[in-house]
C-alpha cells in the first residue's frame, strides 16, 4: 500500500514539473538552464528595467539607418512610406564578458535586455516585420556594447508645396526621438555622420530621384523637458518629363489646331465654328482628365494649372476671333449696302433737281457781277422755291452719306480680312512670349 501511494504521487510531481515547464516556455520566462552559460552569467542580476549608467550620466546611442525601398510618396496626404533597418549601439558595462567574441542572440531575447524607447514622431502608421519571425537582431559585445536592429515599415508625415507641381523639389525629413528618456538620460548621436544613412543613393521611384540628403543632430522640445533628436533630410526632384507628354504637349498641339481656323475663309463658317468649339471641348475634357491626376489640395495654384489654364484662354480666345472678325464682315456688308441705297438715292435726287432747273428762268444778273459761280453751287442756290426744295432734299442726302462714312470708319474695320491675317502673327507670337516666361519662372524660380 505505501509503495503504491509513492508510485501515484511521484507521477502527480513528474506531471505538473512538465506542464510548468511547457507554459513557462510558451510565455516567455526564461530559467537559468535555459540559457547558455555565458548569458548565464551575464543575466545573473541583471535588471533591465533600469537604463544603463543609472546615477552615472547619459546613455550615448548611436543610430544609422538603411533605407530599403520608398514605396509611396502620397501628395493627397503629404506622407511617405518608407522600409528602414534601423540599427542602434549603446554600452551597457553590466554586459561585458572576457574575451574578444561576439554573442549573437535570439531577437525575442530582447525582452531580458534594456532597450532605448526610440520613435519616429512623424509616423502615421508603422509596424515590424514578422516573417518569419519578427527582425529584430541583438548582438552583445566583449566590451558591453549592445547592437539592436530592426526592420521597420512606417508612412510618415511630409510637408510638400505644391505651387510649381509638377516642377516642383520636396524636402522631407525623418526624425528620431525617446520618447521618455530626457537629454538627462540618453543623447543620440549619428555614429558615421552623413554616411550613417545608406541607400538612398541607389533607390529607383516611379515620379521622383533623390537629389541630396544630409543629417542633423538637435534637441526636442516639449513641456515635459528636453529630449534627444536625430534628423535625415533629404530632397526630392519630380521628374517632369512624364508630364510633358501627358499633358503639356497635347495641350499645347489643341492651342495650335485652334489656330487653323485663321487661314479658312471667313464665308466657312461651319468649318471655323466647328474647329473653334472642338478644340475648347477638348481642352476641357484634357484639364478635367488631368485633374483626376492631380493632388486635391485646392489651397494650391498648381505650376499645371497655370499652363493649363493659359492654353484654354488661347484657344477661347480663337473662337472668340472668329466671331469678331465674322461680326465685322456682315457690319461692313451692311454698311456698304446702305451706302449703295444711299448713292442711288442721291443719283436720283440729283438727276431730277437738274431736270427742274433746265426748265425755270434764271435771274438777270448785274453787269459789274463778277462772282462765278459753279455748277453744284447753282444747284445748291440758284432757283425757285421749287428748285430750293429738291436741293435741300438732295444736300441732306449728302450730309447722310457723309455721316454714315464718319460712323463707319470709327465703328467698323475697312478690311475684316485684316484680323485673321494679323491673328496669324499675334496668337503665335504671344503664345510663344507666354511660354518662354512660364518656363523661366517655373524653372529657375
């Protein structure tokens, strides 16, 4: 019976050292057999919730960054989303072993070692690869020295201005800050400065090339105290030549389609009406299909919007110098018509005064008279009642025509012809002037 009882309770034992050794390992507590020897020792007394140097001074961290890839830069949101290997060194003396190796550890160790509380500010959204496992990397040094990397996928906030787009350079920043340990406690420091940041040199984007970048050393600034802050800058150039033939060459080609219409005759109006509502129509369609393209930032007047506008103001202004110079050929048409009537008019009226003075007698003259008179002055005062009447008529008539000629040449053009021919000079020649100032703001302003 006892060695039955000894039999049941060294199973219960055996059973329950077993499962404690199974959910210990699940969660994460680590017992000194579990480590190596020298982790061992290393961890013995080690807490890792107090920094290293405590009382001591600041803890000196240098960073450096890889950058992997640029995968998006957003104009609608003003962000970026960027893949970095952010690598971080510190000396912790609680860590230093004899010998002159290094100790390559399990990334989930990580939770047994004290770590700085590093941030990216400007981060909108951000997370750590885990496949297969999450990459984190932790090296330990003979001398204390602690080596943490990680691989991070973040989008981050970057203010753009947008008024030269698509000519336009962006400068945008991606900063590194504690966020609980004041200057006190920690300082950042870039450990080869402007070399500490690789691989942008070699990146390939759909839109832009990366111009220059240059890091900075600096301090933030909160209520809470001062805080360590490591900035890398780096600029951004558009490239502009997808732009140019999506959208300023065929823009450009309708503002010269829009000047056709000025060596068809004016007579075609069908022609000249259906070119000039064409190319507006198209215009529109072409600004409207940019602007799906474009950021929907309304607080901007974009470089594409100027260009595009100007193109649209030539090509009304096309359609409104047919209408014109249509306007001006009927007017003179009716003008000459109306001076036609007005001449005939005048014939007859001068015709019949003649007929009547050949019939009445003339007044005896004096001898010593020696004023000559000519025949238009004698039409205009020799006579009769009769006669003088007829003369009025036809001198009114004559004073009619001249008014109309006086309102003719300051209402009408003597030539409508002359406004396509001149047309033909000014739009290109002004379009032209427009172009070459556009170009040299937007480029080298």
């Amino acid at each position: 019976m006892l060695l039955y009882l000894l039999f049941w309770a060294s199973l219960f034992l055996l059973i329950t050292n077993g499962e404690r050794g199974f959910y210990g390992n699940q969660y994460g507590e680590w017992n000194d057999s579990q480590l190596q020897p020298t982790i061992q020792k290393l961890m013995k007394g080690y807490n890792r919730y107090l920094r290293p140097n405590f009382n001591q001074g600041p803890v000196e961290i240098g960073m450096s960054l890889d950058i992997a890839s640029i995968d998006a830069i957003s104009e609608i949101n003003m962000d970026y989303t960027a893949t970095i290997f952010l690598r971080q060194r510190w000396q912790d003396s609680r860590l230093i072993f004899p010998g002159n190796e290094s100790l390559s550890l399990d990334g989930r160790l990580v939770s047994l070692l004290w770590i700085p509380d590093t941030f990216i500010p400007d981060s909108k959204r951000s997370f750590l690869h885990d496949v297969t496992v999450e990459n984190r990397l932790i090296r330990i040094f003979s001398n204390g020295t602690v080596l943490y990397a990680l691989r991070i996928t973040a989008t981050i906030a970057c203010n753009m201005d947008l008024t030269k787009y698509p000519m336009d350079r962006q400068e945008c920043t991606l900063q590194l800050e504690s966020w609980g340990y004041n200057l006190q406690d920690v300082v950042f420091y870039w450990t080869r400065g402007n070399d500490s940041v690789k691989g942008l040199d070699t990146l390939r984007l759909a839109q832009y090339s990366v111009e220059s970048h240059y890091t900075t050393v600096s301090e933030a600034v909160y209520e809470t105290g001062f805080y360590p802050k490591l900035v890398l800058h780096f600029a951004l150039r558009r490239n502009v030549l997808f732009f140019i033939l999506e959208t300023y060459v065929p823009s450009t080609l309708l503002v010269v389609l829009s000047w056709v219409s000025f060596w068809i005759s004016q007579s075609s109006v069908p022609a000249r009406t259906c070119i000039g509502v064409t190319t507006v129509l198209t215009m529109t369609t072409l600004m409207m299909g940019a602007r799906t393209s474009l950021p929907n930032a309304n607080c901007f007047i974009k470089a594409i919007d100027v260009y595009l506008g100007i193109c649209f103001t030539f090509i009304f202004g096309a359609l409104l110098e047919y209408a014109c110079a249509h306007f001006c050929t009927m007017q003179h048409q009716t003008i000459v018509d109306v001076q036609r009537e007005l001449l005939k008019e005048f014939e007859e009226s001068n015709g019949t005064s003649h007929l009547v003075n050949s019939m009445s007698p003339k007044k005896i003259q004096t001898e010593d008279s020696t004023r000559q008179e000519t025949p238009e002055q004698s039409v205009a005062c020799e006579g009769d009642e009769a006669v003088d009447t007829k003369q009025e008529k036809g001198c009114g008539l004559s004073s009619v025509k001249q008014m109309s000629h006086r309102a003719a040449s300051m209402m009408s053009v003597e030539n409508p012809h002359n406004i396509d021919r001149h047309s033909r000079t000014l739009f290109p020649m002004a379009f032209l002037l427009v172009n070459i100032f556009y170009w040299l703001y937007y480029l080298l302003f």
